[in-house]
C-alpha cells in the first residue's frame, strides 16, 4: 500500500532563559519593547506533522512517501529521513526560502515567546499529486496533513478528482480555517482524524452535527489523549482502544503523529482497524517517553514485549507478522 504524507516539515529552534520574562517588561513602556534575553542552551528538533508521521512510518517499516516543501537547507533533514526509511524524493525544495521554523524562548516559569516562519512551507500549494503517484506507481492513500493552507486545498480537490483516497488532518490550522473551508477539506475523506478539542471545533465551526459530519467521512478518529482513540462509522458501534501504560512521561510533543504514524502503518499492512489503532497508541506512547518528536528509538523486541502486555497474544502475533 503506496500511502503519501502531506504536511509541514519544520525545524524547531528552543532556548532557555534562567530569569523571568515579567522582571524585564517596565509597565509605562510596553508600547516600545525592544529586549534581548541571553539564554543558556539552544536544542535545535526536526519537526513538522508531515515529516514527524512519514518518520514514525519509516520507523515501522512501511515506507511512507514524504510530499511537503522543504528549503535549501534540507540536505540534512533529508538525509536523515533517507535513513529512517521515509521516501524524500517528493519532496519540494525551495531555491530562495529557508525550511519553515519555530523559534522559542522559555523562562523560569515556563512562559514562551516565540515566533513561526513560514518559510517554503508555502511552496506546498506548487505541489501536484499526480506527479507523485506517477513517480510510485499510483497512490493508495493520501494524508492531509497541517499545511500551507492553498496546499491542503488543492491537495483535498486533486484527490476527490483523481479518486484517490485522503485523510483529512487539519490539526493546528483548524483555529485558522473557517467552516465552509474545513467542510471542503473534510467531505468525502476516507479518514478524518482530530483530538476530542478539535472534534467540537470542527462541529462549531462547520454547523454539522456528529451524524451528518459520519455521513460525509467513512471513518471519524478521535485521540482522546491518556484514554485512548475511538473510531467512528455511520451506522457502526465506535470502536475504543485504550493506550499502553507508560514508563515515564518526558513530552507529548509529537504524540498525536506518533498515533497517525502507527495507524498508517496498520493500514498498509492490512490489519484491521482496531489493529491498526493499537499499534499508533503503542508508537504514541514511544514518543511520549521521550523528549523530541523523532528521538525515540523503535526496538522491535521491546516494542512487541509492551504490545504484547498491553494488547494479548492474538494481537501480538498479527502485528509481529508485519513488523518483523
């Protein structure tokens, strides 16, 4: 199953700062704030939905095929990828803009300021599906994932006219989208994907109920965070899958495409649905026991003894098949 992934890559720039941001701000002088913070560390992460699920896929064996815009610094975030099993030749690397980046200063109290530069994520929208499933063989399944905004648009129309299956994920671009825009990119999607906030923001903004938004998607997935996800189907009990135990809780950055990376991947092994949720809960839960959202490390021993423990023999057996 040839499964593309579109979405932002990103790199995030994070600094600390030992003091209080509140102790530098003079009240009467807002309007004129020009300040400078010397900070203690800089941890430079790969980023980006897109490129942080088609790393998780790499991981777990499946080959994803990565189509998102990237700069001219990408040489090595790509190499990387190439060597975690991620298809980069889709890729669209920008001549003139740097890769889109998040940049961020945290104090004493845990207070951020930061800034996000687009960068040549918003090259995205330049980006033809059919010259990627031409280049593969034909597409499966195309994830729609947080974007430049035009991106996930045209994305969203060429797959409904070229009948290719989609995966809307709008995530961190709902607060920015209007209702009649999150409809277009919903209606018809074979998946829809979201975390239970973005679910009742969705519902508000669009105006559609729960029954007529499963009417317009074949399958609803909601994370519900520590609980689990739950499936949904027009005319179908859901299907709830609750998460493994955790060994410790480091950051949840990244957790939420950790759990797409895993189901993906049970997709394309052709597991069933509840199969294929369990393996993107045990991945989430990878993630969240570490710090950075592709510095965890898959070992497929350990993988499998937790899988085992949280999910039975059965279970177990079917994904041991797929994962080797």
């Amino acid at each position: 199953m040839r499964i593309a992934v579109t979405g932002s890559i990103a790199t995030d720039h994070l600094m600390t700062f030992p003091g209080r941001f509140a102790d530098q701000l003079v009240a009467d002088q807002l309007h004129t704030v020009s300040l400078s913070f010397l900070v203690d560390n800089l941890d430079v992460r790969r980023g980006g939905v897109a490129a942080n699920i088609a790393f998780g896929m790499g991981q777990l064996g499946t080959r994803p095929i990565l189509a998102g815009a990237a700069g001219f610094d990408f040489d090595e975030y790509r190499a990387w990828l190439d060597r975690h099993g991620v298809d980069t030749e889709s890729v669209r690397i920008s001549d003139t803009l740097h890769t889109a980046r998040f940049v961020c200063t945290t104090d004493a109290d845990h207070n951020q300021i930061g800034s996000f530069y687009t960068g040549a994520m918003s090259e995205a929208r330049l980006i033809e599906l059919k010259t990627v499933a031409d280049r593969v063989g034909g597409l499966d399944l195309v994830l729609i994932g947080a974007d430049d905004p035009e991106a996930m648009l045209r994305h969203t129309e060429e797959c409904r006219s070229r009948s290719i299956p989609f995966a809307a994920d709008f995530s961190q671009q709902i607060a920015r989208m209007e209702g009649e825009e999150i409809r277009i990119l919903l209606d018809g999607a074979t998946y829809l994907f979201s975390n239970e906030y973005e679910k009742g923001l969705i519902q508000t903004k669009t105006g559609l109920t729960d029954e007529e938004i499963l009417a317009r998607v074949g399958h609803r997935i909601t994370t519900l965070g520590s609980r689990g996800v739950r499936i949904e189907r027009a005319g179908e009990d859901p299907i709830e899958v609750g998460c493994p135990e955790e060994e410790r809780k480091a950051d949840p950055t990244g957790v939420g495409d950790a759990f797409r990376a895993g189901f993906l991947s049970g997709l394309a092994w052709g597991v069933s649905l509840e199969r294929a949720a369990q393996v993107g809960c045990m991945l989430a839960t990878l993630v969240i026991e570490t710090v950075g959202t592709q510095e965890y490390q898959l070992r497929r021993a350990h993988f499998m003894e937790r899988f085992t423990k949280a999910y039975g023999d059965e279970a177990a057996e079917e994904v041991r098949a797929h994962l080797g």
